[in-house]
C-alpha cells in the first residue's frame, strides 16, 4: 500500500488559511495516517478545522489546532451610557465636530471631567481646545502628535523704536537665527543636557531618535509654528516680575518637540490601540494604564519630549536675543499639548490639555491671536469648572484647505500690512482670516484668566506653507 500524501493545495482547497498550520497539518498526516485512507484524512482535517478548541487537549493534533484558533487580544472596551459632565466656554462659535468629539472622550471608563475651551476645532482623538481629566491613565492623542507644543516669550530691554530703526537688523536676526520645517537641522549643533538624560538609554524608542533630536534641538516646526518680534504692553501694575508697566520689546515662539515628538506620540498611539480597543468613533482615544510598563514608558518619554520642546524654545530665545546684544528682563511660558498629574475632585488625575493653556490660581500663560491679531499674557484663576484651563489661542474658523481656497494672496498683503507686520515665510493656510476673532475668544474666558499684558505681532517669521506638527 503507497504512503498518503497530502499537499498545501489540498489544505486550502479544504478551507486551511496559508501558513504555518499548512505545514502543521502535513506533518501530523505523514507521521499519523500514513496508512490510512484519502477519505478518512479529509474528514479528520475537515472536523479541526470546523472546531479547533475541540482539538487543543489532542496530542496529535493540538499543533494545528492552536494554530487554527484566533490569536486572543484584549477585549473592545465598552463607553460608558451616561457621560460625565463637562463645561463648555464660548459654546455659540464652537463647531459641532469638536463637541462630538468630547462627547465621546468623556464616555471613556476613566473619565473623570472634561472641559471646552473657546477655541476648540475638531482633530484627532480629543479635539484642539479639549480638556480630560482621567484616572490613572494617559491617552497619546490626548496629549496631541506635538508632545509639548508650547509657547515662550521674552520680555527684552531695547528700546521700542528700534523695531522701526533698526527693522533690518531685526528681520536679519529672523532669517538667519532661525530653522523652520519638518526636517529641518542645523549644521551646528547645540548642547543642552535634556539630551544626556537617561530615558534616550532606557527605553528603545528613545535610544533611536537620540540623533534626530540633536539635529533638531533649537528649531521650529511648520504650519501654524512661528518665532516673532513685537511690543509688549504691561498693564498690571502688580506684575510677577516687577516691570513698570508700558511698552517693551518683545520675542515670541510657538513650536514643539519636532520628530522626536511625533515619533514618540505615532509609537505609544499605535501601542496604545493595541492594548485598549475601543469602539470605532473612540478609537483615537486609547489610552495606557499608567500601572503598566507601557504607561510607564510613554509618561517618561511625554515628559522628555516637553522638557526637549522648553529647550528648543530656550535656544532660539539666547541665540536671537544675543544676536540683538539684548538683556531678557522676563520671561513667561507655558506648555498647551500636554498631560500632568493635578488633584481635582479630591484626588490625583491625569488632566489632559491638547490645545489648552494651564490656568491654575496666579499660574501665568501666553495666549497668542494670529500673525496680525494680538496675544495676551495671562493670569489663571483656578476655575474649577475649566478644570484650570483656557484656550491656547484664537483657534481656526477655517481648515487650512478652506483658506487656501478662500483667501487671496493679495487679501493677505493687505491685512499684514493694515497691521504694520512684516512676514517672513508663512502661507494661505495661516492667513489672518483663518482664525477666530482672539477678542471674541478671550471674552469667553473671563471667568478663566486675568489679562496681564498684551502682545502685537511686527515681524512674523515662519515655515513656507504646509501641515501643521499639531
């Protein structure tokens, strides 16, 4: 009697899925039914096949059998029925997309509150201006792709009629002291210790965007990210840092932690969807169980991208500042893509701000309009409701398609020059126009900040126009 032979062609025929059960499955039939009869080989694969669990205690074939099953993953994690409360500010102009997108966020099982700032726009997973206060656990796209996306601004000591007098030296300083773009090193590279900390040994990420970071370390990102002079006008007379109040010069930048962010944010995400599934219109919002190894990591990691994001910034600041022979006089700044451990409800949670500037009792901020509107330095008043948040800025009443389509090249030389600003790069994507009326939103959050000064944009500089980091 010739041996039984059965081929990978006959497996599939039957229904086996390519791979490694195949061979599985040729193996148990040469070694165990070598004498036995076509027949009876196909039905015995058929009924494996049919019902693999029933097989797994079978020495013979408990290999194809566990092969057959579907590997085991976590289990979709319900929402909850009833939401948690959360507040809205500037309801009337926010868009419908944002507070969708909330609603979802606090339906999610470690929700605590939540909070919508007046500058709110749908994006990814929480939307921009979306606060979440949640226990024990951190959501990457809660925190946003630019991990530690902040503001930073420098009160200087030049006189301000040199913006005028000066303005070539000024818009030199512009070109020539600073980087821009997704991508974009300098040549030289600075030093600074966020880059010898230990996390970029520890953990295998980290130990691979090492390189990427130190190119990148003093530069700006695209989109809506900008370094620019203009006058501060102090008005608090019991200001933090005793300056009589009046027009001084001023440096603004807004920009985040570059590739090193973004890789960090696409990673844990990624991770993070793996681990908690979450159903389709809450997908964004999977989050780390900081008692995990994995919460763990990306809460070290989060935390070294923001302090590399304040380092950024920094060396932008000194370069620029020096290349004016100025003396800094003061300094505001502040993260608004972001998670930090605060108390509120009487105990310890994970507040969420992406796109939302911390406001906690006397904690100061940096609200910036557009490239043409005005920025305001603010005061928090610990509004519990708010969670001690406020909007990171005017927001966007258009996406960037719409005011590419929208808004000429010529409307656009018109506003900058209306409102005496010089622009360096930029695009459509980032005209005036886009955003909301800075007034309208800062009315909103009265009951949320102080303002303590104002800030007018004069020479903007910018990447070309293209995507944001957000």
């Amino acid at each position: 009697m010739s041996e039984l032979k059965i081929t990978g062609k006959q497996l599939r025929a039957l229904g086996y899925p390519q791979g490694l059960v195949v061979r599985a499955a040729i193996d148990v039939v040469t070694q165990h039914y070598a004498d036995a009869t076509a027949e009876e080989v196909e039905m015995i694969l058929t009924k494996v096949l049919a019902d693999p669990a029933a097989y797994t205690a079978d020495a013979v074939w408990v290999a194809v059998a566990t092969a057959l099953l579907p590997e085991e993953g976590p289990e979709k994690i319900a929402l909850r029925d009833t939401p948690v409360d959360y507040a809205v500010f500037g309801a009337g102009f926010i868009e419908e997309g944002a507070i969708k997108q909330l609603n979802n966020a606090v339906r999610l099982p470690v929700a605590v509150a939540g909070a919508l700032m007046p500058d709110a726009h749908q994006g990814y997973g929480l939307p921009i201006g979306g606060v979440l206060a949640a226990e024990n656990a951190v959501i990457p796209y809660g925190v946003g792709v630019d991990i530690g996306c902040r503001m930073c601004l420098s009160i200087l000591d030049l006189p301000v009629d040199t913006l005028v007098t000066k303005d070539a030296q000024y818009q030199k300083a512009l070109k020539y002291q600073t980087k821009f773009g997704a991508g974009a090193e300098w040549k030289r590279n600075d030093t600074d210790a966020v880059l010898e900390r230990d996390e970029f040994k520890e953990i295998q990420i980290l130990r691979n965007l090492q390189q990427k970071a130190a190119g990148q370390l003093g530069t700006s990102g695209s989109g809506n990210h900008f370094v620019e002079w203009g006058i501060v006008s102090i008005t608090d007379i019991n200001n933090e840092w005793n300056l009589v109040p009046g027009d001084y010069v001023a440096l603004l930048s807004h920009s985040g932690s570059r590739g090193l962010g973004a890789q960090v944010a696409g990673h844990y995400t990624r991770l993070a969807k793996e681990l908690c599934v979450l159903p389709k219109e809450a997908q964004h919002l999977a989050y780390l169980d900081l008692s995990t190894e994995a919460g763990q990591e990306y809460w070290l990691a989060m935390n070294l991208a923001g302090d590399y994001a304040s380092a950024c910034h920094h060396l932008i600041h000194k370069r620029l500042i020096a290349e004016m022979g100025a003396t800094l006089l003061a300094r505001v700044e502040n993260h608004h893509n972001f998670a930090w451990k605060e108390v509120h409800h009487g105990k310890e949670l994970i507040v969420h701000r992406k796109g939302a500037t911390p406001a906690g009792k006397g904690v100061l901020g940096i609200i910036p309009g557009s490239m043409t509107a005005p920025g305001f330095i603010v005061r928090g008043k610990g509004e519990s409701t708010s969670l001690h948040s406020a909007s990171h800025g005017a927001g966007r009443q258009m996406s960037r398609t719409k005011a590419i389509a929208s808004i000429t090249n010529d409307e656009m030389r018109k506003m900058l020059q209306d409102n005496g600003v010089t622009l360096i790069g930029g695009g459509l994507d980032e005209a005036p126009g886009a955003y909301k009326d800075i007034h309208t939103v800062m009315a909103a959050q009265s009951d949320l900040v102080e303002v303590v000064g104002q800030f007018q944009p004069k020479m903007v500089r910018m990447a070309d126009g293209g995507p944001a980091e957000d």
